[in-house]
C-alpha cells in the first residue's frame, strides 16, 4: 500500500491551523487510510466498480477498471478515492450499525470532498466510473469473491425486488388460494415501509450531474445515484 503514500508530505508545515479544510489535510487523510488497508484485491469481478469482504479486511476494486485516471495531462490514481469510500462506508455500518443507505450517503461526499481537494471535477470523475460500473446480473460479473460483502446490493434491491413481485402479483403470478388485493396491498405498504426507513434524516444529495461510486448510495446506476458502492 505504500505505493499510495507520500513520505514527505507529514514532514511539509502548513500555513494554517491543522484543523482548517485543506487539500494537504485531505491527501495525508487518504495516505493514512491506504496504509491502514490490510489488502486490497483487483482480482476480481465487482458490482458497482469497488466492495469489501464480509469480515472488513479485504476491498475489493474491480478488475477491469484502471488504477488510473487521465485528466487534464496528468495521471490519476483513482484506487485511494475508491479505498476513502469502502472503509468510511464499511465502518459506519459495523462499528455505528447504520443503515447501508446512509452509510453509503456518508461515505460518497467524503470522496467527493477527497476528489474536489485533489483538483478534480467530480462530473469527470464520476463520468469516468461509469464507464466500469457492473450492476448486478451482469453479464460480465464472472468472478466475483467469494467473500464479498453483499448487504449493500441487498439493501439497494430490496425495493426492486418488491416492486417486480407487486408487478407479478398484479398479473396473478401468485400461489393459488392467495388473496390478490390483499397481497398487493400489502407488498406496496412493504415498498413504502422501506423507501421511509431508508430515507429517513437522509441528507441531500450533492449537487453534481446525474450519473453509488459507489445506485444512488457506491452515477447512473443507483449506487451512484444513491452515490457507487
């Protein structure tokens, strides 16, 4: 991990107090989150570009996505904005028991903020992640860990899963001698249950153009959107 690091930048003073909004604060930040990353992984296939194993030790980086950006001549190392948003996410669900959602939300304008302080358009890095989000049953998804985390991709879908059982229900694929008002009924109460739960006291998104690094939470696809996971 030290690839990620810049032994002179502890060593660099600054002209301010050390506990002002600075770029430097922010870089020496992500420096000490890489050396703090036991392994990261970019052996395999990973839904929403980045993950981590169940046990936190491992983040998971997609295979095909590049460790680098290009912009504006000069070459990005994407890898510690993606290792900024698993562990602050990862950590906020183990050690605070929140909510993937919010965790996710949390985590997203952290490596916004990280992005932005590295002199970077946030609209170009996200555009830029797009291009490598595998969403869930994807095609492309062949090698996924074995380990991998899947409580976010569960609590990003269980609305959609409830609004195709709704649609099913509606077609009456349902078990014989189920009442189908009632059991509509009750799945869209379900739906709005957890479309409440999930954003409840959650803060706005960021101003930025429609892309959860990473749906919502985690771009276009709803981690982005919520962020990317």
């Amino acid at each position: 991990m030290t690839d990620y690091c810049h032994p002179t930048a502890p060593h660099k003073r600054l002209r301010m107090p050390n506990w002002y909004v600075s770029g430097l604060m922010m870089d020496r930040a992500l420096d000490a989150i890489a050396r703090r990353v036991k392994n990261l992984d970019r052996k395999h296939d990973v839904p929403y570009v980045a993950g981590y194993s169940k046990d936190g030790k491992t983040i998971y980086i997609d295979r095909h996505l590049p460790s680098e950006m290009e912009y504006k001549g000069r070459k990005i190392n994407t890898d510690r904005f993606l290792l900024l948003h698993e562990e602050v996410e990862k950590t906020l669900i183990d050690q605070l028991n929140l909510h993937y959602l919010h965790a996710h939300q949390i985590a997203t304008r952290a490596e916004e903020a990280a992005v932005r302080a590295a002199g970077i358009s946030w609209r170009d890095y996200d555009r830029f992640m797009q291009k490598y989000v595998k969403k869930m049953g994807d095609e492309r998804l062949t090698k996924i860990p074995a380990d991998l985390d899947l409580k976010p991709y569960r609590d990003e879908h269980d609305v959609e899963l409830l609004e195709r059982m709704a649609s099913a229900v509606t077609k009456g694929q349902h078990p014989p001698g189920i009442d189908k008002t009632e059991l509509h009924a009750k799945i869209k109460a379900h739906i709005k249950d957890r479309i409440a739960h999930a954003h409840a006291h959650m803060p706005p998104e960021p101003s930025r153009a429609p892309a959860r690094r990473r749906p919502a939470a985690r771009g276009a696809s709803k981690k982005a959107a919520a962020r990317r996971r």
